[in-house]
C-alpha cells in the first residue's frame, strides 16, 4: 500500500516571518553581491532536485533549526 504524500503547503501558520524579515531575506538571496549568488546557486541545485513538498519540508525545517540554534 502506497503512503500518500502529506501537502507542507498551506494551512494553519506555526511560525511568524513579517515583512521586513522577508524583504530582508529577498534582498540578500537577489540582490547582495556576496550572498545573493552562493544563495542562488543553492536554490537553482535544490529546485532541480527537490519536489514542492521536499522544498517546503527543507524550508521548515530550516527555520525550526534556526529558531533552535543560539544566536552568534
């Protein structure tokens, strides 16, 4: 029996990034010119390797470890 795949998108929020945060987070992946290209060689790697679900759970659990991780 097949498992059927749990969507990631969508539904109640468990975590709050406002608008500042994620304008922030546009600029240095688009337009920084030390940060923007490492982050978008890495974005082109994971979008050729990873489905929409695999690219929300990585994102998840990203910003999990993140928010787990003291701050340097």
């Amino acid at each position: 029996m097949a498992l059927e795949e749990v969507t990631l998108l969508g539904g109640k929020s468990v975590h709050c990034i406002n608008e500042q945060q994620m304008a922030e987070a546009v600029r240095l992946a688009e337009q920084d010119p030390i940060s923007s290209p490492k982050i978008q060689t890495w974005i082109k790697s994971l979008e050729d390797d990873l489905n929409r679900n695999e690219l929300a759970a990585l994102a998840f659990v990203i910003i999990q470890r993140l928010k787990d991780s003291p701050v340097v």
